[in-house]
C-alpha cells in the first residue's frame, strides 16, 4: 500500500483565497475549484458575476489538472486537429478539459490537487489559478 | 442578499413573437428558445418546419448566452483550433454553445435572460433571435 | 409508407392556454410542455413560479406519454416493487415519467402527441393535464 | 421584468460556517453546498473526512431544495411506492433528491436559495442544514 499527501479543507480555503484576492485585482469576478490529487472536489466559490456557466468549467478544470496530473493548457497543442490527442476535448462526456485555467497542485514533486478557474478568458482564468498556488505554497 | 431582475413569461412571449415574425419574413422555420439569467428555460416554440435537433440546439444556445452572459457567436472565432478557447464547445456535456444563434437579453446594462435560436444557418439564427431582443426592448 | 397525424404548433398553443386556465383557476403555477407523436418538443411554458426543476420533469412527462402512447400515472402500478415493469422509472437517463401529469393526446384513435404538466401534486399536474386536453379537443 | 431576492456569495459563505459549526458539534464531517434561487452552485465545502459520493449528493439536494422550492425530506412519504410521487427519484438524471438534507432558504416568504448536506444520516444532514440557516436568519 501507499501513503499519499493530499489537500485538506484549509488548503483549499487558502489556494481559494488566494485566487480570489487576484481576481478582485484584475477585476474579473470568478468561479473557482478545488479539487484532490483523485480529482474530487474540495471545495468551490462562484464570486457576485460569476459566470453560471463557468460553475460546471471550473470544476471540470480542475478535475482535469488534478487527476490528468496537468495543466489544461498543456492539452493545448497535442488537442488541436492532426496533433495526436485530437478528440480529448471531449472525452468523459466533455469533463476533459483542453482551455486554459486548471492548474495541478505540486508539492514536493507529487501533484497533491488542483485548481480550477473559468469566467474570464483562458489567460486570465490561467493567471488567477497561478496565485491561488503561488499565495498557497508561500505558506508551506 | 442581492436584487436582480429577471425575464418573466409575458417578456419571453413577447421576444418568441418577434423572433417568429422575422424567422416567417426570411422564409425559415425555427426553434426558439427564452431562458431567465440564471439560464432556466422560461418559453420554448418548434414552428412547423424547425428541426428536431435544435430544439435541444436552441434551448442550449440561449443557456449559454443568459449563463454565460455572451452572445454564443463570440466564441467562435476564440474556440477554433489553435485559438486560447478551443475545446470550449464540448464543455457542459456540450451544452455550451459556440455556433451563432444565442444572444444575452440586456437591459440597463445587465443580463435578464437570453434567447436561442436554431434551425437556420449561424448567421440567420442569429438574426432572428436579434430581432426577438429588438422587438423586446423596444416595448420596454 | 405511411401518413401520420400529428399535432402542429398551432394546436399545442391551444392544449398550452387551456392548460394554463386551468392552472391559474386552481392556484397552482405550473411547467407545461407539448410534444408531437414522436415525443418531441413543440412548445413550453414556464408560468412565473413554476419550478425550474418541473422544466424538466414537464418535458419528459410529455414526451413519455406522447412517444410511449400511454398516460404516466398508468405506469404508476406496474412500476411498482415486485411489479412486472419495476425499475422503468429510471429507464433512458430518467427521463422515463411514472408520475402523474402526462397524458397522450389522441385524436381518432390515435396518438397525436402529448402533454406534461409539472410543479403541484401529480393529481393538479394530471388534472391541469386533462383540462389542457379537453378544451383542445372541444376545439377540433 | 420581475424582481428577485437572492443569496449572494457572502450569505453562502454565513451558511456554511454555521452548517459546520453544526456538523463539528455532533461530529459528522459533511459535505455542504449553497445554491440560489435558480439552483445554480455558489459554493461548496467537503469537510475532512466528507465522503466523495456526498459532493454530487448534497450539491443536488440543494438544487432540488432550492429549484423545486420544497425539503427533500418533504418528498419523503410521497415518493414511496404506491404513493402518487413514486418514481421522481430518478427524474433530471436522478438529480432530484428525496433524502432528507436538503432545504430552501426562506426570506420574506419568497425561496432565495438552498443548502444540502450529505455525508451523515437523513436526519443529520437536514439537522446541519436547518443549523445553517438557522445561524444565516439570524444575522439578518
């Protein structure tokens, strides 16, 4: 058998912080996940112009980074047509993400999580993913 | 708590109406659909002639643009291969729409709802649910 | 081949009105949807405080009594535990309604379409059901 | 145009804690989910120890409580077999719950949204989630 580190709930209360903080700076309000390295969801906000849309992309985001064990946006040139993963963007009934905005958690070499944002563009969700982790593992 | 305002039934009749009148104008038989801003059916009509597949197409488009709070043919040119969105139109179990058709209700700046539209071409789609919000606003 | 009647729009804004009377006349707001015999979406109506989640269960009970030629409360007790048809309540995704309040319409014999009426108890949604049925068919 | 009243991401947030504070109490970690009044996600905590089945679970008893504007427990008796709502546990994909942990959050007389806790009983989810709403009222 093997032990393995995962989130906890005040993990993912800090990476969700941490997002939002960013968000509310670049003033673009989010939905954001959190999931554990099996991609089950931790925890999730949707802030005050959240796209309701975004809820379900969020979540699947970082469902993706968590339990792909990498970013979405790393799904990026291997998806497009004639790349070798063509057709991934919907696999699991479209839970699979390719866009940009799920980020995998790492800590110490091993992915332990991820985040997920979605209600901005791909760029902006991808920054605001990036300080909840860089705001969580200054904490460490 | 926060107060919104949201398409009743009257208002989606009125935008069914106005959508219809124009789909009889270009000579095209559609499916049309009014959701409220959180993206829940409120109306729904198959004129004689629509297709069978865009009803779920239409209700879909007009989910995307109400929850999503974007007209559904700004996506398009985002979700092609190669661009920052693209895998986007799988997303939701494919409920998110980027092909034309679904546009956001907006009245004094923010959402009230959305109107879906399929049948026809992206761009005739498009059209008719254009004239839906124009024929709206204008008894407003 | 063979020629079929079927409902058209006109005629399911008509089973839509006398539906909707009699929901206003009982008090009771409700999701009422119309299909054609091959138990797809004509038309749908959300009253204001009908329940967003009755939109769904109104559209499937019109499309099981339309497309399974039978009313939904009729499957009420041979679905029931130890029944020959236990378990046909979560057939096709649950979309399968053995709930009152869908009913077949039928036309010289035949079925035509139907209709699905949801957010009161399955005796109001039948009766609402029933109500939007006879006065259409006063009107043939 | 109708107006509405719903909670916003600062009301979830006053739920939860008091949802939790509940769950600590009478040692049950939960899962805890906040919807508004069109049932749509505003936030989700799985507490160490929640079960992974009881994400989906309680963010549907929310969405029930809060879309269908009634207690999941109140399907209880009705949805039985032999009695008249038999079958609607499987309706919306299964979506709709009947369990008891899921409840409408009431201001004024109108639903603004919903909680649903899973991970204990019946009776303690609803336990924890009438503690949540209890605590929210109060702060009002």
């Amino acid at each position: 058998m093997i032990t393995i580190k995962r989130l906890d709930l005040d993990d993912a209360r800090v990476l969700l912080a941490h997002a939002r903080a960013r968000a509310d700076e670049i003033g673009v309000p989010m939905c954001i996940a959190i999931t554990d390295e099996g991609g089950n969801l931790i925890a999730f906000e949707r802030m005050e112009g959240g796209k309701v849309t975004s809820s379900t992309i969020a979540i699947d985001k970082s469902f993706t980074a968590s339990a792909a064990k990498k970013a979405t946006h790393d799904y990026g040139s291997a998806s497009q047509p004639g790349a070798p993963a063509y057709g991934i963007a919907s696999a699991i009934g479209g839970r699979l993400m390719v866009v940009g905005g799920g980020l995998p958690v790492i800590v110490d070499g091993a992915v332990v999580g991820g985040i997920g944002v979605s209600s901005g563009t791909p760029a902006q969700d991808q920054d605001v993913a990036q300080a909840g982790i860089d705001g969580f593992l200054a904490t460490l």
